[in-house]
C-alpha cells in the first residue's frame, strides 16, 4: 500500500462510517416508533377484548330474559 492510496482508502472507510451512523439511527428511530405502536396497539387489543367481554354479557343477559318470557317456559 503506498502513501498515495492511503487518503483514498480513509475516505472511503469515513464514507462508510457514515451510511453505517446514519442506518444505525434510522433503524433506532424506527425501533422506537414501532414500540410505541406496539404499546398503542396492546393497549387497544385490551380495550377491545373488554368491550367484547361487555357485549357477551348483555347479549347472554338478553338471551336468559328472553328464555323467561318464552311461553311454557
């Protein structure tokens, strides 16, 4: 390796150093907005399994006072 080809070598490897820091940061980014999602999209998974657990209730609620009222019951 002589003198001259030296420069050119470190400025490739400070190139590549750079795409490296700049994918790395993207994909922190990126980590962190995705595990905001997940938090958003766990707590509405929770929400809406509760308000399922609702419904079934008030439908099987409905089913039991119309099996009351049902003649020869």
């Amino acid at each position: 390796m002589t003198e001259i080809n030296l420069p050119i070598e470190l400025k490739y490897f400070e190139n590549k150093l750079d795409e490296l820091i700049k994918q790395y940061q993207y994909l922190k980014n990126e980590n962190s907005h995705l595990k905001i999602k997940l938090t958003n999209l766990t707590q509405e998974k929770v929400e809406l399994l509760e308000k399922a657990a609702l419904a079934k209730a008030r439908v099987d609620t409905m089913i039991t006072k119309l099996k009351v009222m049902e003649p020869g019951s």
